[in-house]
C-alpha cells in the first residue's frame, strides 16, 4: 500500500503543474545566468576605449582661413592629415581624368562631401610604404599631377590625392569627417 500512496502522491504532484524540483532548478538556472553577466559585464565593458581615448578620437578643424588653391597639415590619431581647398581648375583636372584610366578609380565626388566638391581630406600616409608625402605646404614639389608626391619611392598623387604614377597601390585614404559648420570640419 506503500507503494499506492506514492504513486497518488506523484500524480497528484505531477497535476499541479511544476514540482518543488522543477523551481529549485529554474531558480538555480536563473541565479547562474545573472551570476554570469555579472561577472562579464566588467570584462566585455573593461575593451571600449577610455575617455582620454574617446577625446583624441576626433578633432575639430577650423578651415576659414584656408584659400583656394592651399593646403594645410593638421595631426589627427598621430598620423598627418591634408585639407586641401581646390581651386576650380584643379577640380576640372581630376574630374577631366577617365575612371579607367586609374589604378584605383574614384571620381573626385566620390571622395568629398556633397555640397563641399572643394575640399579634399586625405591621411596625408602614402599608400606605398607609408611615408609623408610632400604638397600641402606651400613650395612643396606635387608631383607631375599638381596634387602630392612621395619623394621616398616616386609616388605622384594627382589633385584628387589619386595615385597616378609610382609603386603606390591605392589613393590616399579618405577618412571620416562631416562637416559641422561651413568654417569647421571635424574629423574622425
């Protein structure tokens, strides 16, 4: 008869939907998983950037007293970056040159901002070996093109900052910017 009760007793325990078991366990489950996240909260949070990091991420340049036809280097990430306000002519230059004729084609629209066709931004690094190359202060030798030249290994930008003679392989890298005011650029 032992053996009826216990049987009752299960059925009856099983009828009433979860067990003291069954909420022993969900409950441990649930305690190990809030456990969990805090313990990897910290460890995944610990990998964003710092606030000194974040303040370096991008920088505010002010571009007013930039003249068509000059170029300025600034530091951004520690590496140069070149802001060039191109003048009409040079702008008819780069965009007179045919895509296929490029060894990384690119229309000059292509790396400036809309509304803002007039000024290039490029990490002033060849894309070569990673030298500096020389345009963007005044008297600087540009290169065949009139846009920048790596004296190191013979790079020739055009004025597009495009690659157009030389052992570099891509165009000088166009980084992120938005422009926040029609005098200020920031970039990153």
């Amino acid at each position: 008869m032992a053996t009826v009760e216990h049987t009752e007793g299960s059925a009856a325990e099983a009828s009433d939907g979860v067990r003291r078991r069954d909420f022993i366990n969900i409950a441990a489950v649930s305690a190990a998983g809030v456990g969990a996240a805090a313990l990897l909260y910290p460890l995944v949070n610990q990998m964003n950037p710092s606030a000194d990091v974040l303040a370096l991420a991008s920088i505010d340049v002010d571009i007013s007293s930039i003249e068509p036809g000059q170029a300025v280097k600034t530091i951004w990430r520690k590496q140069p970056i070149f802001i060039r306000n191109l003048t009409p002519q040079e702008m008819a230059a780069a965009n007179a040159v045919p895509a296929g004729d490029l060894r990384d084609p690119e229309s000059l629209a292509d790396r400036t901002a809309e509304g803002k066709e007039n000024w290039l931004i490029t990490l002033g690094v060849c894309t070569h070996l990673g030298c500096v190359p020389l345009g963007a202060a005044e008297g600087e030798n540009r290169g065949e093109f009139g846009g920048y030249f790596c004296p190191c290994h013979g790079s020739h930008y055009d004025t597009a900052g495009r690659i157009r003679k030389g052992p570099a392989p891509l165009n000088l890298e166009v980084p992120e910017y938005v422009f926040t005011s029609d005098t200020v650029v920031r970039i990153g």
